[in-house]
C-alpha cells in the first residue's frame, strides 16, 4: 500500500497564476479566500501551504463570479 503526499502550490506559483504580487495573494490567505494552513515555526514569517485542489477550487469560483455579473 503506497500513500501519497499531498500534492501542494507554492505562494511564487500562485503569484504568476493570478499576476498578483506576494502581499496580494497573501492577503488572500490571510483572509481565507484561499483555503491554507499555516505551518509557521514563528510570528515574524509566516509560511503557508495551499492544496493544489483548494487553489483549483479557488479558481473555478472567482470563474463563476466574473460570469454572473
């Protein structure tokens, strides 16, 4: 029986996704419009971990907004 890692999506990655800067796409988690967790070892940096499927998910619904107005 193998078990899987989950299969993650980098900050940098989300950045080039969306064409937003780092402090817009953190805000983005901080906020929680895209589901993390934060595996941070202290206050002063924060580090994030997004499921690709979450950042999928995200996608599909900023795709559904943009159609229904």
């Amino acid at each position: 029986m193998s078990i899987e890692a989950p299969d993650y999506i980098t900050t940098t990655e989300i950045c080039q996704r969306l064409a937003l800067s780092r402090a817009a796409v953190t805000k983005l988690l901080h906020t929680g419009r895209i589901r993390n967790f934060d595996v941070s070892v202290s206050q002063k940096r924060k580090c994030f971990r997004v499921l690709r499927s979450d950042f999928e998910k995200f996608l599909e619904e900023i795709s559904s907004d943009k159609r229904e107005k």
